[in-house]
C-alpha cells in the first residue's frame, strides 16, 4: 500500500511537472513595456548625513562624488579614520541629486558635539 501511494506520487509529480513545461511552450509570449534609459542615468538624491558617522557617507556616496572634509572644532584637525567622527553639516543638503560634484562636509570626532551654526 506505502509502495502504491509512493509510486502514484511520482507519477503525479512527474505529470504536473510535464504539463508545467509544456504549458510554458505554449503559452502565448509576454510583452512589456521598454524601460527608459534616462533613469537609470539620473543620480539618486543625497540622504541627510547630519547626525550620521561619516563611515556612512564613504559607503554611500558614488566614486564621482568629490569629498571636501573640514573639522568643525577649529582644530583643523585631519580626517585619518572616518569611523571616529560624524557630520554635523552638509552642503549641498539632502535631497540634491549630486553627481561628479563636490559635497561638503563639517564633522567633529564622535565623542564631541556639533558648534552651533
């Protein structure tokens, strides 16, 4: 009886399996509709990277994208590792479609608080 139902599941199986891809044979074609290819040209607008450690903006930001750093602290201390400081301004802001241009930044190390502006 288990041998007679293992036997009539396979065959089941194969069947449906069968009339799957003879179905999808002749099945009529699926049109649709071009893509345009100006989208995929047109650059993503900038996230707000106030408040955010600048590792994020390294990670985000397309290699055409110019990076000008400055220490807000008036140290004018050197960026070595991004991960130790965060943003506290951006210019252009966030929501500019930026491409091969120059983004801005002030940070300070992480521990500190942003100058008010």
């Amino acid at each position: 009886m288990v041998r007679k139902r293992a036997a009539m599941a396979a065959a089941g199986a194969v069947l449906t399996l069968t009339t799957i891809s003879t179905g999808a044979a002749t099945a009529a074609p699926v049109t649709t509709a071009p893509v345009a290819a100006v989208a995929a040209d047109e650059p993503d607008p900038l996230p707000n990277f106030v408040g955010r450690n600048l590792f994020r903006v390294y990670s985000t930001v397309s290699a055409e994208t110019r990076l000008k750093i400055r220490d807000l602290s008036g140290e004018q201390r050197k960026v070595l590792w991004p991960p130790n400081w965060k943003v506290c301004t951006q210019s252009p802001k966030a929501g500019t479609k930026l491409r091969g241009g120059t983004l801005e930044l002030g940070v300070v190390k992480t521990d500190e608080k942003c100058p008010k502006r």
